[in-house]
C-alpha cells in the first residue's frame, strides 16, 4: 500500500446523479480523493466534468447519490458552508470581482476568517506564489489579462487556507506561457499540502502532474487509475491526446 493510499479519503463521490430539465447530465459518478492527493478528472467538452464540481460544491442539486466531505454527508449545506469546512472551488471563468482590486478580491477569499495575523500572512504567501499580483494589487481585476485573473482566482481561493480545493479547467483559454505558470502553481501548491482535484481538458498536462485519474464520457467515470499508466494508455492518448 501506498502512502497515499494510507491517508483518509477527503472528498467522496458515491453513486453522483445530476439532471438538467429531465436531461441527466451525470449518470453515477463514483470517485474519492484522499489528503494529500493531487487527481485529474479529464474529458472532453460537455462529458460532465463541470457538473459534477459544481454539484459536490452544493451549486447544483443532486438527483441521486451522496457526497462526503470528510466522512460527512454535505446534503443541504451551500457553498459557503462548505468553504467554512475546507472545500474551495476556483471556477470555470474565473470569476473575479471586476470592480474590486486585486487585494480586495484576495481579502474575499478569507472572509469566513478572523484571525487578521493569519490572514496577513497567507496574503504574502499569495504574492510569493504570484509576484505579478503583488505588482498589481492596487490594480482593478477587470484590467487584468485572462492568465492573471486565473492566478487571482487561485489565490483568492488559497486565501481560504482549503483543506480539498477543486480548480475547474484553470488553463482555458490561456496562452502557452500562461499555462505553463499556471500548472507550476498548482504542482506547487500540492507539494504544500493541500489536496486537489482537478478538471482538465488538457489531459496531457493533468496526468503529467497528478497521482491518480479519472476519465469521464458522457456523465460517466470509464477509466481510472494511476495517472502516468492513463497517460500511456491507448484509449487515452487515441481519444484526448491526438493520437
């Protein structure tokens, strides 16, 4: 057994059914991420990936299954509740406040904290991990470019110290270079400590960072294991690598 795999499972996905208008979007979704981890969910465009986040996150009522976060079922809780519990979502989109500063919109991702040393210090963390940010912080985040307000919605998610932190398709849109710093960061930010799950339509750069996968079609989980073996796997590298 793996060290991993002797660590308590985090976030738990049992049975996971999600429908849109008698349109059912996610079909039984099992998964499980375990402290520590860092696991991809790929698939392509409109598999479920995103729903299914949104769905552990309380954004989206559930049509069948459970979802635990730490042992807990987190029926009936919002996402503020469970921000409050560890679980942080950085949005597809981004997100940001527009019309906040940069340093503002940091602040907001502390704002179920009280200890103001504390939040001091994860700020200066933020702007180690993004010196750009901490150029910038006087900045509005609508001025910022599309790979920069990734890094602050990120960073303001960090700013909630999650235990579980989902980041939904955070190199979309973003040019080469970008994408590069952005996967750095979030290579970085495991090696901390937090665990992650991560949606990716990049499934190459996914499985090259993550210790385990998850492949997702059409509402369903069809593939799972260790990340590098799904890398190499044929039907993988056929169906989302080009080949």
């Amino acid at each position: 057994m793996s060290t991993l795999e002797a660590e308590p499972i985090l976030l738990q996905v049992k049975g996971l059914q999600v429908a849109y208008g008698g349109i059912q979007a996610v079909k039984g979704v099992d998964l499980e991420v375990r402290r520590g981890e860092l696991v991809s969910l790929i698939g392509s465009n409109g598999a479920g990936k995103s729903t299914t986040l949104n769905a552990m996150t309380g954004s989206l009522p559930l049509a069948g299954g459970q979802i635990e976060l730490r042992g807990k079922n987190t029926q009936g809780q919002g996402p503020w509740d469970l921000v409050g519990q560890g679980l942080t979502l950085v949005p597809e989109g981004r997100g940001v406040f527009a019309r906040m500063r940069i340093d503002e919109n940091l602040l907001m991702g502390a704002y179920s904290r009280r200890n103001q040393t504390e939040i001091a210090t994860d700020l200066e963390q933020v702007y180690t991990l993004f010196p750009r940010l901490k150029e910038r912080r006087k900045q509005l985040a609508g001025t910022l470019s599309g790979g920069e307000q990734q890094m602050l919605a990120m960073g303001r998610a960090l700013m909630s110290r999650p235990q579980v932190l989902l980041l939904d398709e955070p190199s979309m849109g973003l040019a080469p270079l970008m994408v590069d710093k952005i996967f750095e960061v979030v290579r970085q930010v495991s090696k901390q400590g937090v665990t992650i799950l991560l949606v990716e339509q990049n499934a190459s750069r996914a499985l090259a960072i993550a210790s385990r996968a998850y492949v997702m079609e059409s509402g369903l989980i069809t593939m799972s294991g260790d990340a590098k073996t799904l890398l190499n796997d044929p039907r993988v590298r056929a169906a989302y690598l080009g080949e």
